[in-house]
C-alpha cells in the first residue's frame, strides 16, 4: 500500500478514499467502474493503453452528457447537476 502511495504522490494524485474498508467511501467509484466496465470496456479486446485510455474518455463523456438515468428523472447526469443547481 505504501507503494501505491508514493505512486500516487509522485503523479500529483490524492488518494480519495478516507478510510480503510469503509464501504460508503468506495460505492460511487465502485458502481462507476461496474458501469463502464459493463456498458464499454467487456464489449472489446484493448489491445494497448492508448486505445484503453481512447474508449474511457469516450465512454465517459457519454455516460455524463448523453446516457439518461431513470434514478434521475430520465435526464444525464450534466443536465442533472445543472438541474440541482439551478434549483
């Protein structure tokens, strides 16, 4: 784990999750990637990380501009946040 850290550290990144094995911290990002890896990344072969990195960004400005979700009213995530926002 300390490698992970310093991995982490040396790319500028922070580590998000606060706690250790505390579930409600991982559940978004966890559902996120069961999303993608569903919905996108079983769909083909990844054949190098410049294709891998090619279909996460497609797949993820999809999900947030053009994916609609019955749990928030049949609108995108955006037109969501926007929604909230505004309220």
């Amino acid at each position: 784990m300390k490698e992970f850290r310093q991995q982490l550290k040396e790319l500028g990144m922070t580590q998000s999750i606060s706690r250790k094995e505390n579930c409600h911290d991982n559940a978004p990002i966890e559902s996120h990637f069961s999303f993608l890896k569903r919905e996108c990344l079983n769909r083909y072969k990844i054949k190098n990380i410049k294709q891998l990195r090619h279909l996460v960004n497609d797949y993820t400005d999809w999900y947030n501009n053009e994916r609609i979700s019955l749990n928030k009213n049949g609108l995108t995530p955006v037109e969501y946040r926007n929604q909230a926002i505004a309220a």
